[in-house]
C-alpha cells in the first residue's frame, strides 16, 4: 500500500533551516510528483511547491522562492523540503503529499510540526 | 491566482441530515480541476473528490460533487458521526494550485 512516513517534530531558533524528510513505499517513486503543504495552527491549508523525483525538477510557490529547497534521492526513495531563514510565522505542520495524473494529492504524509521559537 | 471562498464557514447539523458545502471561484476553473478533502483535528488531508465529481478510492457514495466553472458543491446524502470535520476545497486548473479556506461540519 502507498505510504508516505514522515520524520519527525523539529524546533529551531529564527534564521535557521530546517530539512524534512518524506520517504515513499508501495509505488514506484519516480513516477508521482511530491508537493509540500503547510498548515499553520488552526489555520488552512498552503501549498509550497512540489518536485518531480524523476527528473529533480522544481516548482515553487512565489511566497517561498529563494527561501525553499526540494531534493529527493531516488536511491531511498525519499524526497525533502528545506525551508531556511525561518521565522515566528513558518511554525506549521508540514505535510508532503503525492500527485498522479493531476495535481490533486492522493496520499498525504502524516505531517511534521515544525516549531520556530527563541 | 486563482482565490478559492468557501461557504459557510462553519455549518451545523445532526446525524442523517444532508450537508451541502460550497466553493466559489475568483475565475473560472479550467477543466472543473476541483477536488475536496476532509480533515480530522491532528490528521492529514484525505481526498475525497476530484475532477468536480469523481469519487476516489473507498470514499462513500453518501459524498458526491458537483459544479462547473466558478461555483461548486460537496454534497453529503445523509451525516455519519463520522463525517464531522473540516473540509477543503482546491483548484488544480490554474497555477499555483489553491486551497479554500474550509468549511466545518459540526455537530448540532
């Protein structure tokens, strides 16, 4: 069965980065596209961009261009958001979520709250 | 983009009645690329529809969709307990994708 599994809650500090992991099991992992969503507290869902693990290729959201990195390593099935220079108003959920034929998300990672606090 | 409203913002109702959410459009959505999902406190998304209408995999026949160009509705026959929750609605016709800012299905 699909399954994206998560890593774990994060903390940071202002200005640091934080990198997320998404690791795919149960389909062929180059042949979906990952996105990232995030969830403020008690707020809606925002979409941040996805990768094409195939290929690497990118596509971010504006808000988050120069600020966002995707990568994946096909050898483990894994893709990965990093988010630097991080403030007070990045603390979310952060889920990964997979694409097929367009771009609604099929299966969704259970989520990963990063917090930003001094 | 595209701005997606979701109304009302929080509806309430009792077990076995019908739920009629709705989602409107700042422009029209190319190909009614709508989909739906339900979230539960602490849990991800789950895809209800897509493509306006089509059911995904497993989701009961009690959940339809429906709508065209800017004005869509999710549509619950008759409630379950387990159908309280927030629901999302999100365009894929345009870039970037977008969400609505959900609806919650309450119990009364």
């Amino acid at each position: 069965q699909v399954q994206l599994v998560q890593s774990g809650a994060e903390v940071k500090k202002p200005g640091a980065s934080v990198k997320v992991s998404c690791k795919a099991s149960g389909y062929t992992f180059t042949g979906f596209y990952i996105h990232w969503v995030r969830q403020a507290p008690g707020q809606g869902l925002e979409w941040m961009g996805w990768i094409n693990p195939n290929s690497g290729g990118t596509n971010y959201a504006q808000k988050f261009q120069g600020r966002v990195t995707m990568t994946r390593d096909t050898s483990i099935s894994t893709a990965y958001m990093e988010l630097s220079r991080l403030r007070s108003d990045d603390t979310a959920v952060y889920f990964c979520a997979r694409t097929s034929y367009g771009f609604f998300f099929d299966y969704w990672g259970q989520g990963t709250l990063v917090t930003v606090s001094s | 983009e595209i701005v997606l409203t979701q109304s009302p913002g929080t509806l309430s109702l009792s077990p076995g009645e019908r739920a009629t959410l709705s989602c409107r459009a700042s422009q029209s959505v190319s190909r009614s690329y709508l989909a739906w999902y339900q979230q539960k406190p602490g849990q991800a998304p789950w895809l209800l529809i897509y493509g306006a209408s089509s059911r995904a995999t497993g989701i009961p026949v009690r959940f339809s969709g429906s709508g065209s160009g800017t004005e869509f509705t999710l549509t619950i026959s008759r409630l379950e307990p387990e159908d309280f929750a927030m629901y999302y609605c999100q365009q894929y016709g345009g870039s970037p994708v977008t969400f609505g800012q959900g609806t919650k299905l309450e119990i009364k």
